[in-house]
C-alpha cells in the first residue's frame, strides 16, 4: 500500500465579493470644547478599517434616518434665522414698509423646517416675526390675514404665550383662535430610556415620573424633547385625527450627535466626553446594527464595543503604525460564518511525469562524466611522477629531477588536481540529481489537487489538497 500524506493550503482572500455583505463599523468625529478631530486623521482610520467604514456624508445620511436631521448645535439655518432677526428689527424703523422683507424671510426659514424645529434662537425669531406680521396686518385693517399668520403661529408651537408686551390686539384673539385649532384632540404617547426623565411637549412638561407619558394634543406638528442626564434635541412629531402618535426619544445620544459634514458627537466638556462616549457611540452603533464603533478625536482613537458599551482599545493619533493598530483592535470582530463552500468531484488520479526520470538521466550523466575526469586525472598523475626515481622502499623520490624535468612535472600535477576536482563534482551532482528524482517518484501526488471555496462576512476562502 502507497503511503498518502495530505497537504492543504489556505488563502484569504481580504477583498470579499460584493455579494458578501460586510458588517459597518461607523468612524465617528469626537468634538471636545469645539476643537474637532483633524479630517485627514478621520480619512486615515476609515481607510485602516477598510471597506467595512462608514463616515462622512455616507454615515450622515445613515444616522439622519434613524435620529433625524439637525442636532441642537448644527446650526445650519444661522444665515436665515439673522436675516429674519434684522428684518424683524426694521419693523419698529420702518413700520408696515419692512413686511415684504419679513415674508420673505419668515419663508427661507421654513424652507428649513427641521433646521427651525431643532434651535431655540431660531423658534423663538420665527415666532416674533409671525407676531410682527400679524401687527402689521391689524394696523393695515386685515384682520383676517392677521389671524391667519397668529393660526400658523399657534399651529407650529401650540403651547405659545404671548409676551407681556403683546399688543392688546393680539392677545384678545388668540383664545377664539386656540378653540378653533382644538376642537378635536389626539393622545400623543413620549416613551424614555428609564424612569424620571423630564418631558416637554411644545415647551410644556407632562406630569408623571415613569418610562412612557401620554398628553392629549390637537392634529398638527409638536415638539417633543426629554431630558434626562443631558436634554435631548428637540423633535418635530406630526399627529392626525385618524389614530394616536408615539415617539421615543433617546436624550443619551439626541443633545451630542452632529450630522453635518463630519459626522459624530460634540461634548463641552472633556469631562463629560469620557462620562458619555462609550454609551453614545455604542447607541449609534446600535442604532446601525454594528458591532464596533471607531471615535475619532483630536488626541486619540477610541475602538468601542457596542455590545458591552466599553472601550476596547486607546490608540494615540499621531502612532506611525495607527493602521495597523486599528486592524488588531478589530481583530475581536465575529468569527465569520461560511456562506458558500464549493468543492468539485473526485479529480482524476495522475502519475509523477517525466520530471523525476529526467533528474535520475542527469545523474547517470553526471557519474559518467566524473568517472571520466577520474581517469584523466590519474593518468595525469602518473605523467608528473613519471622522471622520478624509485627508492628502496618503492616510493618514488622526485628532488633529483632537472630544471626542465620539475617544470614539466609540476604542470602534469597541476593537471591531475584540476581533474580530481572536476571528478568530485561530477560525483556530487549524480548523487545529489539521483536522490531527488529517488525522491520525486516516491512523493509525486496520485491525484489533482482537491480544491474548496468559502465565503463568509470577513471575506474569501481557498482551500486546495493533495494526496501523495
């Protein structure tokens, strides 16, 4: 019986096929005290991470479909929101004159409405330019175009009251307007992380202490916010006649994430960076179904376990081997699971060729060549002692040669040590040639190789066999 040894060799494969889908690992930009991470470090840790990173306006778009557009400090609506402010102001210069400019501007800010709905400043400029049309209207003698600026200004903040210095005129219409606006209410369900979190609907807090709160509401828009270690954002949440609405807020990640051009979390403080980082990246992560998150800040990148909300692993920013770094600390990722595995049928049984026989006719080649040199090289011998005398005891004694005689015998000698040499590696390639090709029938593979396929989340597998 043959014996049969079995080797196999693996190949991974890191760029896996585009059917394989990868599991995302969001790169996140930490802002601490307003000094953001630099955006080539962001770029060099989503390019360690490879094809599996998500960031930049790819991981904004992912984020702003699960926690809304605008967080509180992403003031995007700056620009509208002063123009409005100034328009606003010109009033008490310029009077009636100035209500083109306020339209106009009350518009652009709308145009931004999850922007407006997002800002203090921006809602309370919206809500005084409303006001202020709404005067400008009454001294013109429209009251119905007045009133209908106060409806939209109590359908966008319901909970509105007016300043102490509201015209009498206003003030004495709002309550009919209200009535109009309420005539049919809806219960409006808040759900929190835990228990004793503060909740607002349209700046009013709700009474209660527990996870879920529910206040009756008229069909419209309404803001929503919680606060429970930190506030959340404020959300914008739209209820109809037709059934009862709910939200569930999350106020851990609502106040600090940032969806602008570098995605992430912005902190204050350094201090509550390291008191909220980990559970607000791991929400994220959660929220993407993600296992790791990276957090990237100006000083250090932070790899973070979403299932168990902890740090990983602490790299410093500036590490010249941060790539390699990155790719260890992901290392823990799941072992991957084998979507697809191929593997042919029984190869055909094939013999060793021709290479074996070859190398064994090299070496045949090789002994006669070094027999040859042999025999060169002693009949060049016995020409270099061939003038010496022999002495009583039969060994030849060359020191009576001639000048002419030693020169001769000196060359013949030479002549055989060029033979001898040549002989001995004649004889070490036949050897060396015999043992290989000895060896090469004895180990050459019975069959083609046996080769399978995988594929899994971390990318491909090749496996091949013999057997010999």
């Amino acid at each position: 019986m043959r014996p049969t040894l079995l080797c196999s060799l693996c190949l991974t494969v890191l760029s896996a096929p585009a059917s394989i889908v990868a599991q995302a690992v969001p790169v996140l930009a930490v802002t601490v005290q307003d000094r953001p991470p630099p955006a080539d470090l962001v770029t060099r840790v989503a390019a360690a991470v490879g094809a599996d990173a998500r960031h930049g306006a790819a991981l904004s778009t992912a984020l702003a479909e699960r926690f809304g557009r605008y967080a509180p400090h992403d003031d995007v609506a700056r620009a509208e929101r002063e123009e409005l402010l100034a328009a606003t102001r010109a009033y008490f210069e310029s009077g009636p004159r100035t209500r083109r400019r306020i339209e106009a501007a009350t518009h652009a800010l709308e145009a931004l409405q999850d922007a407006l709905e997002s800002r203090a400043d921006s809602r309370a400029v919206y809500t005084d330019a409303l006001v202020t049309l709404a005067r400008i209207e009454l001294q013109t003698q429209r009251p119905q175009a007045a009133d209908e600026w106060l409806r939209r200004l109590l359908t966008f903040d319901p909970g509105w009251t007016p300043p102490g210095v509201c015209p009498p005129l206003i003030t004495q219409r709002l309550p009919g307007l209200r009535a109009s606006l309420s005539s049919a209410t809806v219960a409006l369900t808040v759900r929190t992380p835990r228990e004793g979190c503060a909740v607002t609907v349209d700046g009013v807090a709700l009474p209660g202490a527990g996870r879920e709160r529910t206040a009756s509401v008229a069909p419209g828009a309404h803001r929503v916010a919680a606060s429970c270690d930190r506030p959340s954002r404020v959300h914008t949440v739209t209820v109809t006649a037709a059934a009862p609405a709910a939200v569930t807020l999350d106020p851990r990640l609502d106040g600090a994430l940032a969806l602008e051009a570098s995605p992430g979390v912005v902190y204050p403080a350094a201090s509550e960076a390291e008191r909220y980082l980990a559970d607000d990246a791991a929400a994220v992560g959660a929220a993407l179904d993600a296992r790791h998150v990276i957090a990237v800040d100006a000083e250090r990148v932070r790899v973070i376990d979403v299932p168990s909300r902890t740090v990983r692993a602490t790299l410093a920013s500036d590490a010249a081997d941060l790539a390699a770094q990155v790719d260890a600390a992901l290392a823990a990722r799941p072992p991957p699971v084998l979507a697809t595995v191929v593997t042919p049928e029984a190869p055909p049984r094939v013999g060793p060729g021709v290479g074996p026989w070859v190398l064994l006719g090299a070496a045949g080649a090789a002994a006669a060549a070094g027999a040859v040199f042999m025999v060169l090289r002693n009949a060049a011998f016995d020409d270099a002692v061939a003038g010496c005398a022999a002495g009583p005891d039969g060994v030849r004694q060359c020191g009576n040669l001639t000048g002419v005689q030693s020169v001769d015998a000196r060359a013949s000698y030479d002549t055989a040590t060029g033979y001898n040499t040549a002989a001995v590696v004649g004889f070490g390639v036949a050897g060396a040639a015999a043992v290989s090709g000895a060896l090469w029938l004895l180990l050459a593979p019975r069959s083609a190789p046996v080769v399978s396929a995988s594929a899994s989340t971390r990318g491909a597998a090749l496996q091949a066999g013999w057997s010999f």
